[in-house]
C-alpha cells in the first residue's frame, strides 16, 4: 500500500481547497495585483475592441474576421474564467476555493481552453482554403457552415469536460487540500484524491490527446500544406504576401502552445523544477494570449488598424467641431 493510500481522507462535502500564489513574494502579492489586473483591462479592452470592429465595419463581415471574433469571445471567457481566483489570492490575500466553486472553475478554464485551441485550428483551415483553394473561398466558408464549426467548436469542448468535474466531485480528498496553482485545473485537484484515480487520468488524457494534441497536428499539416502551395508560386513578391496574411496566426499559435508544452514537460520530467516556473509558465499560457492576441492582429491586419483609425479620427474631429461651436 503505497503513502497516498494510508493518507487520512475527508468527504469532499463542505470542505475547499487552497490555492497558491508565487512562493516566496508573499509580501508583494498586493503589488503584483496590480499588473494583473491591468492585463486583465488590457484583455477586456482589447478583445471587447475587436468584436466592436467586426461587427460595426460592413467591410470585415468575411470568414477570417468571423473567426477572429471567435478568439476574441473565447479569449474573454478564458480571462473570465482565471480571474476571480487571482484577484483574491493576489489583491484580497484570500486563497481558501470552496470544491464546488473549484469544480465549476476548472470546467470553464478547461472548456474554453479547448474552445481556443479548436478556433486556432479552424483559423489554420481558413488559411489553408485562402491561399491553396482562393477561387473557391466564398464557397466552401460560407456564413452556414462558419457557424456550424462555431457550434461545433461549443459543443465538443463542453461536452467532453463535462465528465471531468463530475467524476473529481466523487472522489474523497485528503487532508492536505493545498493547490499548485492560482486556479483550479484537473490534474492539480485530481492529485490531492485519496483514492484510485486511474479513470480520471485516462479519461483527462484522452481529452488532451483527441483535442490539443489532434489539433496541433492539425494545424501543423495545415502550415506544410500552405508552405508546399507558397513555395509552387513563382513571384517572390506574391509568396512573401501570402505568407504575412499567415504571420498573426501563427504567433497566436505559439503564444497559445509554447507555454502549454513547457508546463506539459515541467509536470511530465520535471519533478525537481522550481515550483515558481511551473505557475509562471501556467500563467503564460493562461493570461498572455488574450492580452496579445488583439495585439497582434490589431498591428498585422491593415483592415483593422484602418477601421480603428477612422473611428478614432471620426470622434476626435466631432469633438473638435464641438468645441468649436
């Protein structure tokens, strides 16, 4: 019987878990709030920003721009779903998460994790159609089928996290409650279980496979195909043109990946890692790819930069034609 069998275990009904801020900075968490909650602006801000663009401009009523809308929508509930846990912890010193609220927490996070790794892929799809099928783009990403991979996009992340907080809420947990993390992810409150836990650990693998690891697969042939098609055209001009329509996915690929395979291997290989690096790489990927998305695709798309600008320029003449009356 191993350690973990021998631990003294609590019904999960009424107690919390606790969560973990930076090790060691304690008495600075209150003045680390504050860059996080002007990332947490910055990420309201930006995404809010962009689907106001969208949907105010006529011009950007085409599948790229649908799609990006859709990052934006996910990278916001993405913002959502992290920040009540990192303000208390980080601004209010409160870390105790009660199971219920953690469970729901986890969900979300996972959820719309999924739901941006799967509109990254179908981002790849656009501009795989864009640059290999050009003349039939309007045809196949018409405005039906776009909102049919939208709806897909909801229901297959939904519908395969909803097993995981219903299986963690039937397990009895031991009385060590305290969380790696500033929020609850499944694998973090799955370790704390004094209990079998293989189901949950086959079944939270299976997830990642048949999503972000499908995906990123995926997504990858999407880019040698593309290349494969770019590197066939003869005039340099024209390849460098349809490789920089690809430059801003592309980066919001490797915000949104890079940091999700370092923590991958940190929990994997790294057991003797600094604690501090794997909650710094988990807010990498949590926190960093909606703050810099609209970022990118703000300063790499010329048809937003343009709307942006005349908006802008529009208020700032009415202001001034006011003040001169």
């Amino acid at each position: 019987m191993t350690p973990r069998n021998i631990m003294p275990c609590s019904n999960h009904t009424g107690t919390s878990f606790f969560l973990k801020g930076l090790p060691g900075l304690e008495d600075v968490h209150v003045w680390i709030s504050i860059p996080l909650c002007a990332m947490y602006v910055a990420s309201l801000a930006g995404n809010s920003l962009i689907l106001w663009v969208v949907s105010s401009e006529p011009s950007l009523h085409q599948p790229m721009y649908y799609f990006l809308s859709m990052l934006a929508m996910t990278d916001l509930g993405l913002s959502a779903s992290t920040l009540p846990s990192m303000l208390s912890i980080y601004m209010l010193g409160v870390r105790e998460v009660a199971v219920d609220v953690c469970l729901a927490q986890l969900f979300f996070i996972h959820t719309f994790s999924i739901m941006e790794s799967s509109v990254l892929l179908t981002m790849a799809f656009d501009r795989f159609v864009a640059i290999c099928n050009p003349l039939h783009y309007g045809t196949i990403l018409t405005n039906s089928r776009i909102a049919t991979l939208g709806l897909a996009i909801v229901v297959r992340s939904v519908c395969l996290h909803i097993p995981a907080p219903v299986m963690l809420k039937k397990l009895p947990y031991c009385w060590d409650h305290l969380l790696s993390h500033s929020y609850c992810l499944h694998p973090d409150v799955m370790k704390l279980a004094c209990a079998d836990t293989r189901v949950n650990s086959a079944y939270g693998l299976f997830v990642v496979i048949s999503t972000l690891g499908l995906d990123s697969v995926l997504i990858v042939l999407s880019y040698l195909l593309i290349l494969q098609t770019v590197l066939s055209i003869a005039s340099k001009t024209e390849r460098l043109k349809a490789l920089n329509t690809c430059v801003s996915h592309i980066c919001a690929v490797l915000l949104f990946y890079t940091p999700m395979i370092g923590l991958s291997m940190i929990h994997r290989f790294g057991k003797r890692a600094f604690p501090c690096i794997s909650i710094l790489l988990s807010y990498l990927h949590f926190l960093v790819p909606p703050v810099l998305n609209p970022v990118v695709y703000t300063i790499k798309t010329k048809q937003i930069r343009w709307r942006m600008a005349r908006i802008f320029w529009s208020r700032e003449s009415s202001v001034r034609d006011t003040q001169g009356h």
